[in-house]
C-alpha cells in the first residue's frame, strides 16, 4: 500500500466533507444574501469573525477526532465546541443582555476561555477534559451570579450553557472511564 493510499480515505471523509461544507455553507449563506439581496447587514468585519470562529471551531473538531477514537470524547468535544461558538456568535451578534454593546456582555466570552485554558492545562486527556468542563459550567453559573447583581437576567441562558457544559464534561467523564476499561 502506498502513502496515497492510505491517506487519501481520510482526506475525502464524507463525515469530514459534510461538517467543511456545513461550514462553508453558513458563510456562503449571507455572503450571497448580501452580493444579491444587500440586506444581510454583514460587514467585510463579521465575515471575518465568522470565517475565524466556524473555522476555529472546525479545526478544533478535527483534533478531538484525531486525539481520541473515543465517541464519548468526541462527543464531549462537540458538545463544549458547539456551546463556546453559539455563545460567542450570539453574544457578539446580539448580546446576552441588552445588546451587543452592553459592557456586561462581556463576562459571557470569558466563559469559553475557561474552557480552553482548561482543556489546555487538561493536555486534552479525557479525565482532564471532563473536570475542565465542569469548572466551566460552574465558572457558567457565577456568570449568571454576577450578571444578576448587576439587575440583568440571564438564568434561562444561564441554565442552558450550564447544562450545555456539563453534558460536555459527563461525555469527557465516560469516556475517561472507557479509557481505564480498556487500560485494565
């Protein structure tokens, strides 16, 4: 067997295809509403933060594919992937409280900061990941606290990201167990 050989089944992935289209999907998407239609309101701006974070998101995915063979690991990857990114896009698209501009907004976007530099300290391992993802959904929750004193109310969204988090750090948690199944 050659290298091409090898290599080439995991490059034309239709799993992977399928996630880089959805991706280029959601970019075309208002890029042709604006150069048609002129109504989608994107600047060259947002295009660019959304081509970085779907993007970012996107390649972080397909290190979690390729750091565990793990479907609970990956699921968990997922699962913390898909609540940074819908809670950066819709905190910068419209704002948790208020609107976009609202000064206050911005403890959400520390949120997925905990979660990465967690995952970072964690080295990626599962049993790391899952404790990582747990400190951030409680991180999630005094968020929640600190955005109430300040007389907003986010508990819904709160409630939300908070279970978001914590089905991340369970799907961590089973599959740092399989992983000592398999090592006994």
């Amino acid at each position: 067997m050659t290298n091409q050989e090898i290599t080439r089944p995991a490059l034309l992935n239709p799993w992977r295809l399928l996630g880089w289209g959805i991706v280029a999907t959601l970019i075309a998407i208002p890029a042709v509403a604006t150069l048609f239609f002129g109504f989608t309101g994107w600047t060259g701006e947002d295009f660019v933060a959304a081509i970085i974070m779907l993007g970012g998101v996107g390649l972080a995915f397909e290190m979690a594919m390729r750091a565990s063979g793990s479907w609970a690991y990956r699921g968990g990857a997922a699962v913390a992937l898909g609540a940074a990114l819908l809670l950066l896009w819709a905190n910068g698209a419209v704002g948790i409280v208020g609107n976009e501009g609202n000064a206050i907004n911005l403890w959400f976007n520390l949120v997925p900061l905990v979660a990465l530099f967690g995952a970072i300290g964690a080295r990626f391992k599962a049993r790391g990941m899952a404790a990582a993802m747990t400190a951030t959904a409680v991180f999630q929750l005094v968020v929640g606290v600190i955005v109430q004193s300040y007389g907003h109310f986010a508990w819904v969204f709160t409630g939300i990201w908070f279970g978001a988090w914590m089905v991340s750090a369970y799907l961590f948690r089973k599959a740092a167990a399989q992983a000592g199944d398999q090592a006994a």
